[in-house]
C-alpha cells in the first residue's frame, strides 16, 4: 500500500472548506492551505516541541477577532503537515484519513475564526 501523499491530503482539506456553512465558508475563503511533510526545526524550537510527530497542523496568522480595518493584516495559512498526520491515522486505527484530516483542517480553521484551544474543546471530544 502506498501512503497518502500531499495532495491527497490537500485535497481532503479544502473538500472540508468547501463543506463548510454560511457564515464560515466566507470567511475562510482567502485563508491558504499549505500541506507540507514535516513542520520546520525553525517552528518546533519556536514553539517549544520537542517531537515533530506531536504537531499535526498550525494556523499562521491574525484571528478574524483580533484584526483592525485600519491594519491590513497579511493572508493567513494553515499548515497541515503530512507525516504525523499519517501517524497519528495509524495509532488511532478507530478514524479514517478523511475524518481526521477534516479534523485538523476545522481545528485550525476555528483559530482562524478566533477559538482558543480550550474554546474548541468544550465542542469538540476529541480535544479534551
């Protein structure tokens, strides 16, 4: 069997944009998708992690909460990063690729509409 590639991922992911309803659908619009195979050394030292396989996506930007019309801010990414997706699928064996990349993909386009971690886990199982 051969793993998923990038652009199955990518695909997944912006299937899941694509899904989502008025008034979100809109507003995630012009944020990009980036699917890469691992997150950068540069990006685990930032945010202190030591094991590459423990992030699984990342929102790059402003949340639409905290812009200002006076401050255009730049588009906003998010990244899913392939390989500790892949494993994280594997260890689970209870979601198919399909649910846990739409996971991830919703995950961080909640931090994109504003939601904390802890604000995402009062709604969503998997986070708690």
């Amino acid at each position: 069997m051969i793993a998923p590639d990038i652009e199955d991922l990518r695909k997944i992911a912006e299937a899941t944009r694509a899904a989502f309803p008025s008034p979100f659908a809109g507003l995630a619009a012009d944020v990009r998708l980036s699917v890469e195979d691992w997150p950068s050394d540069d990006l685990l030292d930032e945010m202190e992690i030591e094991d590459a396989y423990d992030l699984t996506g990342l929102y790059e930007g402003v949340a639409l909460t905290q812009r200002s019309v006076d401050y255009p801010d730049p588009p906003s990414t998010i990244f899913l990063f392939r390989r500790p997706i892949l494993d994280e699928w594997a260890a689970r064996g209870d979601v198919t690729l399909e649910a846990l990349v739409a996971h991830v993909t919703v995950h961080e386009f909640a931090h994109h509409f504003g939601w904390s971690d802890s604000d995402i886990a009062r709604i969503d199982e998997w986070w708690t």
